[in-house]
C-alpha cells in the first residue's frame, strides 16, 4: 500500500473528511491528518475529545476481503498501533482490549473508528480506520469523566514524543501488516492480536447501550472479529457488537 498523506490544522473529523474523499475515489493509503478536531466523534456517537497535542487520523482503504471479514480491519490497525507504541515507549503495559481500545496500565490512550461502505454487488466499496492516539494531550485538560478513565502516553511515561515521530512509527507497522495480511490472510494477524491483548483470559462484561447483556470468562475471537465469552452456568455467546469492561 502506497500512503499520501494530507496534513490539515483542523478538521471537524478526520473520519467526516476520509469518506468524503472515499466516496470521490481517493485511492487506498490516502491518510488524512487533523491537529485538532472539532467534532471528533468515537463509537456509540460518543464525542471524542481531540485538541491539539494529539494524534488524530484517518486512513482510506479498499480492502479485498469478504465483508463478514471487514472487522479485521479494526483488529490489525490494533496490533499495528500497539506494537509502534511499544517500540517508541519502550513498554509491554500498552495492550489492546477488545474490540479497539489500546489501554495503558488500565487507562485507555487510544481509540479507533472504523467505517464502510459496500458497493450494489455487497462488494466493500471502501473502509476507513480513524485512530485517536493520546500523545501530547495534558489529562488536566480532559473532560473531569476521562480524568479517570484516561491518559496521556507522554504525562504517564514521561516522554516528548511528537506527534509525527508516532503517526510515522504507526503508518509503517499498518503497512507491512496490512500488505502481509491481504496477501496471506488473517492468521498471522490474529496470532500477535492475541499475543497483544490484555481481554482473553478475564472476566468480561459485555454492554449494549451501557446495559450489561452477558458475563463471563473471554475465551477467544473468532475470524470475524467477533469476542467469545462463556459464563459459570457453560453457556458460551459470540458478540461482534457493543463493548466490553474488565473485571
Ligand atoms: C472510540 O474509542 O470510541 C473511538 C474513537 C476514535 C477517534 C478517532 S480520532 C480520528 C478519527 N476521527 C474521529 O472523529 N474519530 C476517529
């Protein structure tokens, strides 16, 4: 995948931005870059808080994969972005909880927003993956609700790292994985999603609209990115939807 990348001061969102420029063709790799956004929005139409001395983008693709597997698009930006924080944090505490959170000792850091759109054959016309990366943001800034829930990678490892240095070191891991993963396939992909993630193996409770809908032990995802959880009477769901806390 070839990138192209167009910087801008700043944008309502990135992601609005990206399928627009989706819908008028722009070709696979097109990345667009915001300093800050106005009305970065996250899933559930949460607002997603996104001044300046973060990281926040978009990247158009235009995946060759059947669109039952398009959430795997969302699972490999995951392991991309996590293994570029690793190596410029030098850290193993960045890891991913499904289905797109990247969590730092607890606290989220970043957040990701995939959309999609099929053409009249059901073929995927495009996909785009916005990712929100709290870089340089100041946590006394943040709403009082994320003060809780939320950090900075620089305040909590005491680093300066600019926001080029990690958007460069996340593009170049998004490539070499994505390339890899259309031509080979998703298992290589899943096996370091696995080996990143800190949800296998806990007590999930899975939410919809913030209403606990199960509960039970995380066993696996399947290919379609789908979280398999099993609770204490042996009753075992799939959910490719909502969300999930950690016990
Ligand atoms: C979430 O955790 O709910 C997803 C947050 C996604 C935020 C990113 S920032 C770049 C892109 N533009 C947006 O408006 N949203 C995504």
């Amino acid at each position: 995948m070839k990138l192209q990348l167009s910087k801008f001061d700043v944008l309502e969102s990135t992601n609005t931005t990206a399928v627009t420029a989706a819908k008028e063709g722009a070709p696979e790799g097109t990345v667009i870059v915001a300093e800050r956004q106005t009305g970065g929005h996250g899933r559930l139409q949460r607002e997603w808080s996104s001044p300046k001395g973060g990281l926040w983008f978009t990247i158009v693709l235009r995946p060759k994969i059947d669109p039952q597997f398009v959430a795997q698009v969302t699972l490999l930006a995951g392991v991309a972005v996590t293994k570029a924080l690793r190596i410029l944090y030098k850290t193993d505490a960045i890891a991913i909880k499904w289905p797109n959170d990247l969590l730092l000792n607890k606290k989220k850091v970043c957040g990701m927003l995939s959309e999609m759109e099929l053409d009249d054959k059901e073929n995927i016309k495009y996909a785009i993956i916005g990712i929100g990366v709290n870089v340089a943001t100041e946590t006394k800034s943040f709403p009082l609700e994320l003060q809780q829930t939320a950090t900075s990678l620089n305040e909590s490892m005491q680093a300066s790292l600019s926001c080029e240095e990690v958007l460069d070191a996340i593009l170049r891991e998004f490539t070499e994985l994505y390339d890899e993963w259309q031509q080979n396939g998703s298992a290589a992909m899943l096996q370091q999603w696995r080996s990143l993630n800190c949800t296998l193996g806990s007590m999930v409770k899975v939410k919809d609209d913030d209403q606990v809908i199960f509960a039970g032990t995380a066993l696996a995802i399947d290919d379609q990115g789908a979280i398999v959880v099993s609770n204490n009477q042996g009753e075992t769901q799939s959910f490719n939807f909502g969300e999930i806390s950690i016990r």
